[in-house]
C-alpha cells in the first residue's frame, strides 16, 4: 500500500518533460540556462553512446579518470566474481583480502616512503584524510600550533570542506570562506601565462620563493603543510611545473617542518608515464601522496593516502589515526583497484603512457600550428591540454564572455568528441581544455582524436572570426 502510494507520488511529480531532461537530478549540475546534458546509455574502450545512439569518443577518459576506457573485460570480470564473493565488509570491524592485496600492490608501485595506504572513496576524501593525517600527527607529537595550510592559486582539490579550503578558487572562498579556515595561497607556477618572465627555471626559483615567503610570513611554527598538484588539473589545465621547482619545493618544507603534499588524484596511478608524478623527481618526494580518479578507472569510488612506515607506525603508537568512513577499504573498490593495477603492469601502459603520450603531444602541437586559437600544448604522458586563446604570441585571452571552454565542448560533442574542461576562477586563468585518452589508447585511437579536436578547433575559428572576435 504505502509503496504503491510511492510509486504513484513519483509519477505525478516527475513529469515526461523532466525525465526527458534528466528527471530531478539535473539542475544540481548545471545552471537552469545551460545546455543540455547527454544520457549516456553505453561505453566500450574510448566510445561512449547517448540514449538517441549518438556514437562519442571519450577524448578525456570522462574527467581524467577511466584510464583503461570502458566496459574492461579483466576488471568487469574481478567486479563479478568480487560481488558475488563479499560485497561489503566494514573497516572498522576488520580488514578485508581484496583490501589487504592492493595495499601491498600499491605501496610495492609507490616505492621507498610510501610503505602505508588507507583506501577510501574518491579524491576529495583523500586530500582531507591527508590534511587530517598531517594535523593529527603534529597534534600527537607536541606541536599543537602547526594548523595553517598553504596551496596554489589557481588550484583544484576537490569539494569536501576541507578539500574546498584548500582550493584555489576565489568563488568557493566567497560563499565558503566564512564557515571554514580557507588555505593560504602562493601563486601557481604557470609558465605559458608568465612568458614575459623569461628563463623557466629561475621562473620556477621565483614561484618556489613565494612559498617560503608565505611560511616565513605566517610563522614558520604555525604551518602544517603545503599541498600541490605535480600536474594541474582542470582549474590550470595540465601545467607542468619543472623539477626545479619541486627540488626547490622539498628543500623549503624541510627547512621549516612543513609537510608537502602531492595532490596526484588526477596525475597519479600512471597518467603521466610513471606510476606516481613523484618518481620523476627522487630529490623532491613529498610526505603524503593521494591518488584517486584513475585507480578506480571509473568503475568504482577510490582513493587512497599513500604515508612513510616512520609517520604511520608512530602515530599508531601514540593516539592512533582512526578516521573510517563506511565505505573505506570496500572489497568491491579494492578489487577493481587490483583488476586495474594488473593491467597496468601485465601490459606495460606506464610505457604505452610514455611513447603515446609523447605522440598525442606531438599531434597536438601540429595542430596548434594550424591554428590561431591554441596558444599552449602543455602537461605530461596522457594529460595534456591545449589552452584556446584569441591570439597565439603575445597571449591574449579570449574575452570572458565568450566562455570558450564551454562553446568548444558543445561543438565538439556536435563532432562526436567528448572533451572536458571546467572554467575555474571565472576564467581569468585561462580557458584550457584537457585531453588525456586511456592509458591503453592506440596510435589510431588518437589519430581519430585529433581529427575531430581539429575540425571542433575550425569550428569555434570560424565562429570567432563571424563575431569579430578574432
Ligand atoms: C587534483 C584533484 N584533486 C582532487 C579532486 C577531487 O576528486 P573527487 O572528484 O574524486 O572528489 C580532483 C577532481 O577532479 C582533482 O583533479
């Protein structure tokens, strides 16, 4: 009775016009006045298709995430045969095999400094679980004073308060700033926006200074930790700050006692051709690592805080680190961690990253010569960006209102290419557009993708130049 009174509720509010346009759900997506959001109804590799059988190719892996494409046999199959073994258990009440199996894989991937991993849903949970990880060790060991918490402008943590604090984004410290204690920010090292800085590297001397300015000004006792992506995401568009910086970065956080954290949600799990950005660099390792989108490859919620034995083991000892959430550690999420880090290793995709990504690159910059919009080609292995500009040397950006990111994906979804951007800051730094295919992509499969990035390049050209934009 009471369900069927349910069922009928349902039907009267939800409307066939609101079910066409994604029922209840939509509006918390996007603003009433923007454009329609596809249904997407099926994936398989790079291919995605919507409920009218539009055919697409994911051309950023959804938001930097399905690194091995869709519909993966190994991993679909390790999901099954999961399920149907023990769907859930709890973390708190014990530990679980899938969970205790990617623990070892992935410290073995992480290396030397990495010997712990705590397993949790996704990447803003990790970036708070390492900002608590940090506080709650300095709590434990005597120096309760350490609280403050440095990051870059612009930059992307994710949406959880704590994540949202460290953010760079001036919206969120808007309508957020008030409840939470917003992050202190340094300016973010962007290279092609700062050409007129000259040399990179003492570029990079520059921006890594600005970090100790900020520790210095703050009260060198008072900061707890900095936190960085090696590789931008979204709010910069794949910038790729130099080893010079990260050396720099490493030398000042252990000068003052600050703990430095890589923020590799994105980057992270072999996007950029080493399994962790971080091996790039073995003078600049950081403290804590979080990685997210790519381990779960978007087949279920993961992240994970990778933290040295030395800190782990004594906090364990001391008041414990005891922050479970329901779904942490869960043997669905760990086993499709484990399908996907097999794949990874069985099929060599860090080198497949490594020599694809450089042709992508390549591709990419043949195409930013063809064009008058695309001022950079920039990132590392299979995360790279191209940033729309409306004039290519000197840089000047696109007008505001033009929200290029916006316009470019609608005409290139009209081409069948999926690409994803996300304006951040209102746009001010830049309107950079994120192409990062699977890490199994095949030379063909980008050779598709730059033809239609080309053509969705041509159109937003030609649309410009018809407004007397460019
Ligand atoms: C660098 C970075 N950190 C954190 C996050 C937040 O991850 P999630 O959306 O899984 O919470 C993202 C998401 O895009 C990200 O790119």
């Amino acid at each position: 009775m009471k369900s069927s009174r349910l069922e009928s509720n349902l039907s009267a509010d939800v409307t066939k016009a609101q079910m066409a346009s994604g029922g209840a759900q939509d509006l918390f997506y996007s603003r009433s006045k923007d454009s329609q959001r596809l249904t997407i109804v099926k994936g398989k590799g790079i291919y995605l298709w919507d409920d009218q059988g539009n055919e697409y190719i994911d051309g950023s892996s959804g938001p930097v995430t399905c690194n091995l494409g869709h519909s993966h046999p190994n991993v679909l199959k390790a999901m099954q045969e999961q399920a149907e073994t023990l769907a859930f258990s709890f973390p708190s009440s014990g530990r679980n095999l899938p969970n205790i199996e990617l623990a070892k894989k992935i410290t073995d991937l992480a290396g030397e400094g990495f010997e712990r991993a705590l397993f949790v849903s996704g990447g803003s949970e990790a970036v708070d679980m390492a900002l608590k990880f940090c506080r709650q060790y300095r709590y434990a060991t005597g120096e309760k004073q350490r609280n403050k918490l440095i990051s870059c402008q612009p930059s992307y943590h994710g949406m959880t308060l704590g994540a949202l604090a460290v953010s760079g984004d001036p919206v969120f410290a808007d309508v957020f700033g008030d409840m939470i204690s917003m992050a202190h920010k340094i300016p973010a090292m962007m290279t092609y926006m700062h050409a007129e800085q000259g040399d990179e590297n003492a570029y990079a001397l520059r921006c890594a200074k600005a970090l100790e300015d900020k520790i210095v000004e703050l009260g060198a006792s008072s900061v707890l930790a900095f936190i960085i992506e090696p590789v931008g995401g979204s709010s910069s568009g794949a910038i790729a700050p130099t080893e010079a910086y990260f050396n720099e970065i490493r030398r000042i956080c252990d000068q003052y006692g600050v703990f430095l954290i890589y923020d590799e949600v994105m980057c992270g799990a072999g996007r950029t051709g080493e399994f962790l950005t971080s091996h790039l660099w073995p003078d600049a390792r950081p403290d804590i690592s979080v990685v997210a989108k790519g381990l779960g490859a978007g087949y279920a919620p993961l992240g994970v805080m990778l933290a040295p034995a030395a800190l782990v083991d004594e906090l364990a000892e001391l008041t414990g680190f005891n922050y479970a959430h329901t779904y942490n550690a869960s043997p669905l999420s760990c086993a499709v961690g484990n399908a996907v880090l097999d794949e990874i290793i069985q099929n060599d995709l860090l080198e497949n990253t490594r020599v694809l990504g450089d042709y992508l690159r390549k591709e990419l910059i043949a195409l930013q010569e063809r064009s008058t919009i695309i001022g950079d080609v920039r990132g590392r292995g299979l995360l790279l960006a191209i940033e729309l500009v409306a004039s290519k040397s000197p840089r000047k950006p696109l007008p505001l209102e033009v929200e290029a990111i916006e316009r470019f994906k609608a005409l290139s979804r009209e081409i069948g290419l999926l690409i994803y951007g996300r304006r951040s800051n209102g746009g001010i730094y830049g309107e950079p557009l994120l192409i990062a295919p699977p890490l199994n992509v095949t030379k063909a499969e980008i050779d598709l993708i730059v033809e239609r990035l080309g053509r969705a390049v041509e159109a937003l050209e030609a649309e410009l130049s018809d407004s007397g934009i460019i």
